[in-house]
C-alpha cells in the first residue's frame, strides 16, 4: 500500500475518534446546568467553565492548521490555554461557551467529512498530513482526559 493511502486511512480513524470525543463532549456539557460550570472537578482545581473554554480553544487551532480559515475564537487561546484558572482572568458564560462549543465543532465537522469522503487529508505533502496527524491524536487524547474530568461532576 502506498504511503498516501495509509495516511488517508489513518486519517479517517482519527477524525472518527476525535468525532467520537466531541460528541462524548458534547452530551455531557449539555446535561451540565449553567452552575454546575463554575463547579471545580476537584477542591483548587478547574472548574467546568475554564476546561470547557481550553477544548474550544484547542480545536479552534484545527481551523488554521487545515486551511479552514482563521481561529474563530482566538481570544480564548490567551484565556484558556496561556493562563491557568483562577488567574484572575473573567470569562465567557457558560451559555457563551457552549455556543462557541457547538459553532466551532459544527464547522470543523463538516470539514472533517468532506476528509472522511475521499477529499485528501493532505492538500500539499506528506509531511503536512503527518504534522496533521500528530496533532489530530495529540487533541483526541487530550480531550479524553478532559473528559475523564467533566464526568466527575455527573
């Protein structure tokens, strides 16, 4: 088998997981109430609020890593993923990430299919599918953990 078939192949395995996770994600923040978000997964720890905002923020770096066009939420990149909780920082309502949650998935979901159909998850070389790769696995195990977290509060 050729090395672009095994990519495309791979490839499908991982945006279906990384699907997969998003729906998990999905479904459990919908069964959260706006309060049970400010809800820390354990004593000085993050709360639901902060962990929500740091999936957005790390799916939003797809957008540009695939060519889908820029970050749609890049203001969270510097709330969620720069600083820790409880920094002092104010952020977003928990409807506003939701939102934001669903907007973002929604379009990387779509994108996603058209890979899944058969339109190349490499547009320009095999190094740019490997660097997709890694960071299409990186984010699907790191939204497991997070998961494993957000479960706690059920």
């Amino acid at each position: 088998m050729e090395p672009q078939a095994i990519v495309q192949k791979f490839s499908n395995l991982v945006i279906s997981a990384w699907m997969l996770q998003n729906r998990r994600i999905s479904s459990l923040i919908n069964k959260l109430s706006d309060s049970d978000f400010q809800n820390e997964i354990a004593p000085g720890r993050n709360t639901a609020l902060y962990l929500l905002g740091h999936l957005i923020a790390y799916n939003d770096t797809l957008m540009p890593l695939f060519g889908i066009g820029e970050k749609m939420f890049p203001a969270y990149e510097e709330l969620f993923l720069c600083a820790p909780d409880k920094y002092g920082q104010t952020f977003p309502s928990a409807l506003a990430l939701r939102s934001a949650w669903k907007e973002l998935n929604e379009r990387l979901t779509e994108h996603f299919y058209e890979i899944r159909a058969g339109n190349c998850f490499f547009d320009e070389s095999l190094d740019l599918a490997e660097e997709r790769l890694k960071v299409m696995i990186g984010i699907v195990n790191h939204q497991s953990y997070h998961l494993g977290q957000l479960i706690l509060l059920l």
